[in-house]
C-alpha cells in the first residue's frame, strides 16, 4: 500500500528549516528517502530501520516512529541545492527490498 | 561516478515495435528493479529480481517482460510497443540494508 506523503509542496527561503512527513498504514521494516532534481535520476538519502535509531546526513536528518508507522525528513537550515522532489519509499514484511514509493514532496529553495 | 548504466537514453519508437530496455550494474548486487515514472509522478514498481533466474511482477501491471541471466545484467523488453508504455523507466540495484542505486533512465516515447 502507498505512503502518504505530506506536504505536497513547500516553498523555503535559504536557510529556513522544512519538515516532510511519510505514513503507511501497514507495518513497516524501513523507510527510505531519496531527492530527484528535475530530469534527474533519484537519489539515496538514508534509511532507516525497525528498531533502528535516528539518522542523519548534512543538516538533512530523520525519524521513524514505529507505533505510528511514521517517518519524517527533517531539513535545516535549507540550501539552494536542497530543491527538488522528495520521496519516501517503504517495505514491510520484514523485508527491506521491493520498496513502495508516496507521491513525493516538491521542494523550492529560493535565495 | 555511474555504478549502474542504462541504455538508451532517449528512445522514439513506432507503434508495435519490439524494444529492449538495458540494464547493467558493475556493483555486485543481487537485487534489481524496474520502475516507472511519469514526469512529475511518483514511481511504480514494474519488475523486480532477488537473484539470477529470479524474476517478479510489482505492484504495477505491466506489459513488459525481464530476464536475470546474469547478475550484472537486468533487460526490460516491450514486444510491441503502444503510446500508453510512454514514459520513462528507472533500473535500480541494492544490496544488505543499503539503499536504492538508480541509473539515468530511458525516456521512452512511442508514436
């Protein structure tokens, strides 16, 4: 079943911060999160686990929260290079392959 | 530096041709997928394999078909080819509890 992915769009000033979020409503084993630019290919970010702790990458940090099958990308002090689309993909099934995709989260960074 | 290759690029292509997609990655991975994305849309997953001589439908109906004859090598072929499969295709790879690699994608146009 597909994630939802809020909010749909979110439009930043450099350096403020932006929260997206990722529920499913089955049980998840990870959740993933990737950055496309525009006629690019995806781009891994960090996964993160059942069980697993918070993980971090720059000032592009996340959650999981298993008891709400939740996840949230959190991004800090937002650069330029941040813009782009943003999906979370997930597994359930204790698995972490065959990933399913929410409908992404398109991000602007303007100067 | 691309670790998985997708080929070709840009592909225009008449109604009722046979086409193949290629796919390869020099990483080592055992699992491979296929999805496919409308611009602006998310991504839905067509075809995966978990190993040589592994190979599964996704979540999304598809009339393409794949072969896992070698580990590095992932082909997605279309016997005749209509407008509705005009999209683009991403290849991806994984491996252990690391994230997708996607290639650069074939856009896909048939008229």
């Amino acid at each position: 079943q597909q994630p939802v992915q809020s909010p749909q769009a979110v439009i930043l000033r450099e350096g403020e911060d932006a929260v997206i979020n990722c529920s499913s409503s089955k049980a998840l084993y990870s959740v993933h999160w990737y950055r496309q630019k525009h006629g690019e290919a995806p781009v891994f970010l960090m996964i993160l686990l059942k069980g697993g702790e918070q993980k971090g990458h720059e000032k592009i940090s996340a959650s999981f929260n298993e008891k709400k099958q939740q996840s949230s990308l959190y991004l800090t002090a937002s650069q330029l290079s941040y813009s782009g689309t943003y999906f979370c993909g997930t597994a359930g099934g204790g698995s972490n392959y065959k990933l399913t995709f929410g409908k992404g989260t398109l991000l602007t960074v303007n100067p | 530096e691309a670790d998985i290759y997708q080929t070709p690029r840009y592909l225009v292509i008449g109604t009722g041709k046979k086409i193949t997609l290629e796919c390869s990655q020099t990483m080592g991975h055992d699992k491979m997928y296929w999805y496919q994305q409308d611009p602006g849309m998310e991504l839905h997953l067509i075809h995966y394999s978990y190993g040589v001589n592994s190979t599964e439908k996704g979540d999304l109906s598809s009339e393409s078909t794949v072969s896992r004859i070698r580990t590095e090598h992932f082909p997605l072929t279309l016997e005749s080819a209509r407008p509705s499969h005009t999209s683009q295709y991403l290849c991806a790879s994984s491996e252990l509890v690391n994230g997708y690699t996607f290639g650069s994608g074939t856009r896909l146009t048939v008229v």
